[in-house]
C-alpha cells in the first residue's frame, strides 16, 4: 500500500475512570464529533477523544483494539471520516485497531443537503466494503441543555429498566438506547471472534 501519515493516537493507556475496562472505544475524527455524551450514555465504551489506542492487546492493563469512528454530518466531518477510514485500509491506524464502525451523529435538525447526503453514503459505503457496521444518530434536542455528566447511562441489563421518555435525565433517547444495543451486540460479536483467534494462534505456536 502507499505511504499514509499515521492517524493520532495515544502511547500510553487510554485514560479512563477506574473500574471496568471499555470494551469500545468511541475516536473522534474531528473536534466536538460527541464522543464524550455516546462514551457518558454506555457503560461499556471508552471516549478515546481524538487519538487512537495505541497500547492494543487482549491481554490485562492493554487496551482493546475494538474502535468505532464518530463524525458529524457537516462536510468537513464526513471528510474527516473518510480520510480517518483511508488511513486504516492504508494501515496508518495501530497494529491490531480492529474497526466495529463508524456513526454519524446529526449536527442540526435539519436535513442534510443533498452534497453532504451524497458524500456520506459514499463513506458509509467505504465503511461496510472494509467490514465495518455503519449507524447514524439523529439531532438529539433533548442533550443540548445537559453536561455529560448528567445524562443517564445505558447498559445492556438496561432493556429490564423502566423507560422514561420525558426526562432526558433518566433514560438515553430512544436512538441512542437503539444505538447503545446495536453496538454492544456487534462489539461483542467482534471481540469473541478476535479472541478465538487469538487462542488458536497460542495453540498453533505453543
């Protein structure tokens, strides 16, 4: 493949709250793409910021190599996705990133013009020939007056939850709970699937 500049990322551990290790991490291909309110909303994913992990294994105190990339439907965002999923299929991410997939997150309530539609479902496109999944968030009203500290978290055990609809507090909006269940269900798909491969591997060289 060509000569790609290698995408940011972290040399170091990803900083994270203690408790579980994320089992995703949310990257950010541009400034204020919202990985922080998607990384408050799931206990079980990373906000990653900007950077990709870099310290990637399958083993205690590394990091998971399971990403998904978070754009904004404005142009310079889906360019950003783009150029983000280019340098993957060049090799320019970390050894071992294993793609989920990328999820745009509606930058207006309004609808996006038919250049920034065209161009998104050309990125998408890109995104599943790779064998990513591919999700989009509409504008979420109801997360512009809250801090990422109160919105309320999402997690798998959650569907046996009571769901509040009127109190953006309590329970995520309706795509984001879908969203939140989508991404779980493939990560985890990805993730067993990596480390069946990885114990064949020991096996095979053990």
């Amino acid at each position: 493949m060509n000569e790609w500049p290698p995408v940011p990322m972290w040399h170091k551990a990803v900083p994270t709250p203690p408790g579980r290790p994320p089992l995703v991490w949310l990257v950010g291909v541009h400034g204020g793409a919202g990985t922080t309110s998607l990384a408050a909303s799931m206990s079980w994913t990373g906000d990653a910021g900007r950077r990709w992990p870099g310290r990637i294994g399958l083993v205690r105190d590394m990091d998971s190599p399971l990403v998904v990339l978070v754009a904004r439907t404005h142009m310079s965002g889906i360019a950003a996705l783009e150029h983000a999923l280019l340098a993957h299929e060049h090799d320019a991410t970390p050894a071992g990133s294993n793609l989920v997939g990328i999820v745009t997150v509606a930058d207006s309530a309004r609808p996006l013009s038919p250049a920034v539609a065209k161009r998104r479902e050309g990125v998408e496109a890109r995104a599943v020939d790779i064998g990513a999944e591919v999700w989009r968030l509409p504008w979420l009203e109801q997360w512009r007056e809250l801090e990422p500290h109160r919105l309320p978290v999402w997690s798998p055990d959650s569907v046996s939850s009571p769901v509040d609809e009127g109190d953006a507090t309590r329970t995520p909006p309706q795509p984001v709970r879908q969203f939140a269940e989508q991404l779980f269900i493939a990560s985890r798909a990805v993730g067993m699937r990596l480390t069946a491969s990885d114990d064949t591997e020991h096996r095979n060289t053990g």
